[in-house]
C-alpha cells in the first residue's frame, strides 16, 4: 500500500491494488482542487459530494454519494468540495 497527500494535506489516500486493477482510496477536505490524469481515471463517490468541472465543459456538475465519473488520459478537471468527501478511483 502507499499513502498519498496532495494539497498540503487537505487530499489524502491509500493507493492499492488487487483483481480489479490499481485503486485509490480517498478523502478530500473542503476546498478547491485541481487534477491532472496520466490515464484513464474512473471516480466513485462515497460519501459526501463533488461538484465537478470535467475536460470542455463550461461548468460544474453534481456527484453525489453513489454516483461516479469518468476522465481520460492527460486532461485536467476541477473539484469544488463543499464537505469532507470520500471516493474511489480505479486506474486504467
């Protein structure tokens, strides 16, 4: 397992893998954020809520607890985080 801080210390996670392939696994202070993605990233929300500007799109969508996003390869997105949150990612 490896641990994982970003945004001095406000994003924070445990990286692991197992039959499904490399995961993460998360939580996210409130705040602002910005992501850049070195392959496909699949992002399952757990608990709480991210609202979401995704690679061309104009504005932030919703994702709340149980919901998911996808983003490709070698783009950026924004994460506006209101509440401590919670996710997953799955790598690939």
């Amino acid at each position: 397992m490896q641990v994982n801080e970003y945004f001095d210390g406000n994003v924070k996670s445990i990286g692991f893998e197992n039959s499904e392939g490399r995961v993460t696994a998360g939580v996210m202070a409130p705040g602002e954020y910005e992501f850049g993605t070195n392959e496909h990233e699949r992002m399952k929300v757990v608990s709480g809520e991210l609202k979401v500007r995704l690679p061309g799109s104009e504005s932030f969508e919703s994702f709340p607890a149980g919901t998911e996003f996808n983003v490709e390869a070698n783009e950026k997105f924004q994460l506006q985080v209101e509440q401590a949150t919670a996710y997953l990612c799955f790598y690939g």
